[in-house]
C-alpha cells in the first residue's frame, strides 16, 4: 500500500462538524501538519486522538517541513495536513507539500468537508452557478485597493 499525504478539512467553528473519515486518518497519521498546534490540539482532544507527531505547516516553515514529510511518506506512513478551518491549501500554505509528495510517487487524498467559501455562498441569496475565489486581499491599502478596482471590472 502507498503512504498517503490527506489534506483534511476541519470544521468552521462547530468542532462537532469533524468527519468521521477525518478522525480515522487523523488518528492513523503518522504526521499531522498543521497552521496551529495549540489549535489542532484542541480538535484532536475533542475528537478522542492523540497525535503520533505535529508538526506546523504555515508560510514561514513548510519549505523546512517537505524534507520531513518525504521521509514518513518514504518510510511508508501516512501524513495529514489539516487548516485551522476549512480545507487545506485553500489560503493555506501545503500547495509544495502536495506537489511534491505527488510527484515523488505518493497518494495524495482529500477527506472532504466545511468549507467557508462554500458555506459563504450557501447562506448568501446570490446565484451560485460561477463564482470567483480570490483568496486573502494584500494587507497594504495601495495594493489592496488595486486588486480590488482590477476585480471590479471581471464579469
């Protein structure tokens, strides 16, 4: 059987929304990565899992985190990478984890779940048929104020 890296989505708020198939993987990993350990702690305690290993996947430390990740997926465990909510790799780091667990000959699966963008739309009352993701707004005004006047002029 190939090691498998599980991107996981966590729940939006309610910790009861977790997936039964996200908790079975969460407790077999042999690596959770995660933004926040303190919070992904707290979402494995809920659950009943005591983690083998945590590791913090965030902008800063996944490049550091890859060389880690191959080993326990090489050694044929199996790595979970989970948000602090939501889908993984939607506004979160994990996008070179994946590409390159993938290309190194490993599974890379998803165990569905909340997602904000999803859940935004659903209560909305807007149309629903297309829609555009944009992902977080520069933090700088100038910067932000451009992306959103280049935004304002997509169909």
């Amino acid at each position: 059987m190939t090691a498998t890296l599980w991107l996981v989505a966590t729940p939006i708020g309610n910790l009861g929304d977790l997936q039964p198939r996200a908790i079975e993987v969460l407790a077999a990993a042999d690596l959770v990565c995660c933004a926040d350990t303190r919070r992904t702690g707290l979402l494995l305690h809920h659950a009943g899992i005591k983690a083998k290993r945590m590791a913090v996947c965030n902008e800063h430390t996944e490049h550091d985190l890859i060389d880690r990740v191959l080993r326990v997926l090489d050694d044929g465990g199996d790595v979970a990478v989970v948000s602090d909510a939501g889908t993984p790799l939607l506004s979160d780091p994990g996008f070179e984890l994946v590409r390159l667990a993938a290309a190194a000959g490993h599974e890379v699966r998803a165990i569905p779940g909340p997602t904000a963008i999803a859940a935004a739309l659903s209560v909305a009352g807007v149309p629903t048929e297309r829609f555009c993701f944009e992902g977080f707004l520069p933090s700088k005004p100038r910067e932000r104020e451009t992306r959103l006047e280049s935004l304002a002029r997509e169909s």
